[in-house]
C-alpha cells in the first residue's frame, strides 16, 4: 500500500498494519506452539526486519497478548482467574485476596518472573481498581479469523482486512502526526492515551477506535515492557501511534495538504534553527 502520509511525514521506522486474516504466510515469523513470546516483538519484527509476523490461538501463549490481539478474554473465565490477574495488575502478593494461593503460583513461575508475582505491574492502586478495569475497561473481542498479522504498510494490499496501522514516532514525528490528525478529528482530543499493557494499545483498544462513532488513534509505549522493546529494538525516545483503519483513510486524504508541507516543518524536519 502506498501511503501519503508515509511520503510526506518520510518516519525513521516503517509503520506496520494490523491484519486480521485466515491465512499467514508461509515465510512469516511466528512462535513455536507452546512456547511464550510477547507480542511486542511481533510488531518490531515487522517494522524493522521488514518481514510479516502474526500469531494465532495457537501460537500466543499469553493471557495478554491472546486478549490483545481478540482470540478471547480468559481473565474472567472464572473468579479465581480474575483474582489472579486483578493482583498482578495492581501490587502482587500484597493486592491478592488468596495470598497462600497466590504464593504457591508464584513459586512455581520461572525465577525471572516472580518480581512480577511478588511486585506486580502497578497499573492500579489496588486489587478492586484493578478488577474493574478487567471487567469494565479492556476492550473484549473474540474475532472470527484464525490469524492476526503484523505486515509492513509497504507491503500491504488495499483488500486486506487492516484493522489499524502502527507508527514507531519520535518526538517530532508524532508531533506531526498529531497536528495531522487534530485537523481531521472533531474537538479537542484526536488521540487515546488507555492504561493498560502496551499489546493492548496497539490492538485491541485501536480495534475499539475502530469500531467508534468518532475514532481516535492510540499512544502507545507508556509501559515498562513497552519502553524495554523500544530500548531494544527502536530508541529511547521513540512511541507508537497506532490508527485505527477508518481514521487512516481520513488522514491519508488530508496527508498532502497538511501541516506536513509548510515551511516551519520543512524547518524542524531539516534540523534548522
């Protein structure tokens, strides 16, 4: 797919499109059945190897990143399920409401993983905060396809089902893409900044924009394990901004007569003073 806002915004890192498919390429990356691997890294592999990787329910052995990318929500499968997950949201071992239970669960976890058991992500203050938010804020879908993919936009055809597009921004890239998108978007607030892990804001709360009367795109790469990645595989200073389809095409419309062409970004975008 060619791409109007790529041409003129010219990013550093290949934005990647989010694809819900029943097909993978026979070359795609994927993990091997039964073995864990974050999703993140499927993005990654995408925009900076430039080669498609896509997972499916076989294949995504986390809870999260099966939650993300929409093959089902199994945080509320039952109580004890709940409870587990409300207590690594907010603070471990201290938020749990079975502690014995709990600690049992923890022991048996990899050694790498119990300071996340023990600690927590602190993404709430405590268990209640965080049970809510699995019940009443995650974006839940089951969708009907086998696969979802993460393809460069290069490489990506018109008729593919693209659910949202990803871009790796820096600083003065997103505050482009931003301008873009205020120009298009009614009101005040074009962009989404969700608590959450960042798998779920690259998927399923863009596939919630999606689905929106009025869609927003979605800051992502506020996390810890999203600023690991970005440390990694990207830079320091670098975010995503993930765009729903439908706004995309909004944007790819206005994208050649745009804050993208006037001389004070042509100013910034040069590095002159």
């Amino acid at each position: 797919m060619k791409s109007s806002i790529v041409e003129h915004l010219n990013p550093e890192f290949a934005p990647v499109a989010v694809i819900w498919s029943d097909t993978i390429p026979g070359d795609a990356v994927e993990f091997r059945e039964g073995r864990f691997g974050c999703i993140l890294h499927l993005f990654a592999v995408a925009s900076r190897r430039s080669r498609v990787a896509g997972g499916s329910r076989d294949t995504i052995v986390c809870s999260g990143g099966r939650a993300a990318l929409g093959f089902g929500v199994d945080f509320v499968e039952s109580e004890a399920q709940l409870d587990h997950y409300a207590a690594i949201f907010s603070k471990g071992l201290e938020s749990a409401r079975d502690q014995v239970a709990y600690r049992e669960k923890m022991d048996a976890v990899r050694p790498s993983w119990r300071p996340l058991y023990e600690f927590g992500e602190r993404r709430h203050c405590s268990f209640d905060m965080a049970r809510e938010w699995i019940l009443e804020c995650l974006p839940r879908y089951d969708i009907p396809n086998r696969y979802v993919l993460f393809k460069p936009l290069s490489q990506t055809d018109p008729e593919e089902n693209t659910r949202a597009v990803i871009f790796p921004v820096s600083p003065l890239e997103l505050a482009g893409l931003n301008t873009l998108l205020g120009s298009v978007v009614e009101g005040a607030d074009p962009v989404q900044v969700p608590q959450g892990a960042d798998c779920f804001r690259i998927a399923c709360f863009a596939y919630a924009q999606y689905d929106a009367e009025s869609p927003r795109a979605v800051l992502g790469m506020l996390d810890v394990d999203g600023r690991e990645l970005m440390r990694r595989r990207f830079r320091d200073d670098m975010l995503t901004l993930t765009i729903p389809m439908p706004l995309f095409l909004r944007l790819e419309r206005e994208a050649g007569n745009c804050v993208l062409q006037t001389p004070a970004w042509s100013k910034l975008r040069s590095g002159g003073h």
